[in-house]
C-alpha cells in the first residue's frame, strides 16, 4: 500500500474550484488512477482513501491507496511542491496489541433517523454535539480493533472539531452535502486484524469524498 503526500498551490485555478465542489476533489484524486474494468468502482478496485488537511501554508492532501500513483495528469500548476510518495506496509507492520498511537482522522459520524420500531425509509443524520461524536468513535472502535484511552482531565482523549460543510455536484444526481469531524486524540489497539481492516478499507461513510482514512503517528506528551 502507498500513503502520498500532495503539497497543493492555493493560488491554482483547479484547486480553488475542487476546493469548492467535493466531487471535483474526489474526481482529481482518482486522476491518479487507472480506469478500471468491470462494475467496481475504480476508487474501490484501487482501495483510495484521502484527506484535505489545512497546513501552514494552505492544504495538504494525502491519499491512501493499494496501487501505487501516478500524479502526471494533475494541473501543471496543482501542487506547490513534488508529489511524496512512500509505502504504508511499515505502518501496517507497526500494528500490536497494546500499541498507543496518535491518530487523526475527517469522518462522517451519522445515525439512522427513523425509530427502530418503524418501518418505511430512513434517513441518515449527523451528530452534531461533541458527545455524540465522541460516542460514535468509541462505537467504532469496539467494531474496529481500538479503544480511545482516557486523557489526564479524565475525559476520552480525542478532541472532534467540526468543519464547514462539505458540498458538491455530481452530474444529474443532485447536491451532494457532508458534515464532516476532524477527529485528533489517541487510541490504543486492541485487536491488529481488526485495526488494520480498519486502516486499509477507512472508517465510516462518504469514503469517496475524504473521509475516513485513519493516519497515525507515535504518541503525544502532554
């Protein structure tokens, strides 16, 4: 697997209008990829999970893949510096039992809005206080092999930080709306294959347009 590192120019007139629709981001991520053949989409057959991180000087995308990219076909004028691209199997090797990392992860934390008692079509809403949204992590590492640890103030030791809404066209289908978290805490492995499904194939929904991938990094002194 492959982890790049995509330094992008602010001032690029293809930046600003993915920036400002989530399916042209998506589209330019894939721009990385080989079509594919059959009916899995290619974002699947290639196993990419990416991220729009804000950095010091403007944005960082980083994208998580099984086939190794190819970046040529971005804008000329797309990235303020060279494509970093370097493979993720020593982070997957890292993964034991017990292991305390720092983590930061955009997610869409949701729930079904129709009672369990009814019947007839749901809906998927957002959580919106930061319990929820802390509860919704926790939840999900009891499915995915982690636990989140508790901070000194006796609290879990994540901080979920909302961030504008997400918002895009895709074709004929519509608006496409997410209300993402940035998640930024610890969280200790509880069971590696479990955690490194987790890694590999991201947690949570809306996959496609930047959430859920999972990146690590040894952990903080408070």
């Amino acid at each position: 697997m492959y982890l790049t590192k995509l330094s992008v120019n602010v001032r690029s007139r293809e930046f600003r209008r993915d920036f400002a629709n989530i399916h042209d981001l998506h589209r330019t991520v894939m721009s990385g990829y080989p079509d594919t053949d059959g009916d899995t989409p290619a974002r699947q057959a290639h196993g990419v999970l990416w991220r729009l991180d804000p950095s010091p000087t403007g944005y960082t995308v980083y994208v998580q893949s099984h086939t190794e990219p190819n970046w040529v076909k971005l804008p000329t004028d797309y990235l303020a510096a060279r494509a970093e691209i370097r493979p993720l199997q020593p982070v997957l090797d890292a993964i034991t039992p017990g292991r305390k990392l720092a983590f930061r992860m955009l997610a869409n934390p949701t729930q079904d809005s129709r009672p369990p008692q009814l019947r007839g079509r749901s809906r998927r809403v957002a959580h919106r206080t930061p319990e929820d949204q802390t509860t919704w992590l926790i939840r999900k590492g009891e499915q995915h092999g982690f636990v989140i640890p508790t901070a000194r103030d006796g609290q879990p030791d994540i901080n979920p930080s909302p961030i504008p809404r997400m918002t895009g066209h895709k074709g004929d289908s519509g608006t496409i709306t997410i209300d993402a978290v940035r998640y930024d805490g610890h969280l200790v492995i509880t069971e590696p294959e479990a955690f490194t499904d987790a890694i590999v194939a991201g947690i949570g929904r809306a996959k496609a347009y930047g959430c859920g991938l999972l990146t690590l990094a040894p952990p903080r002194s408070h």
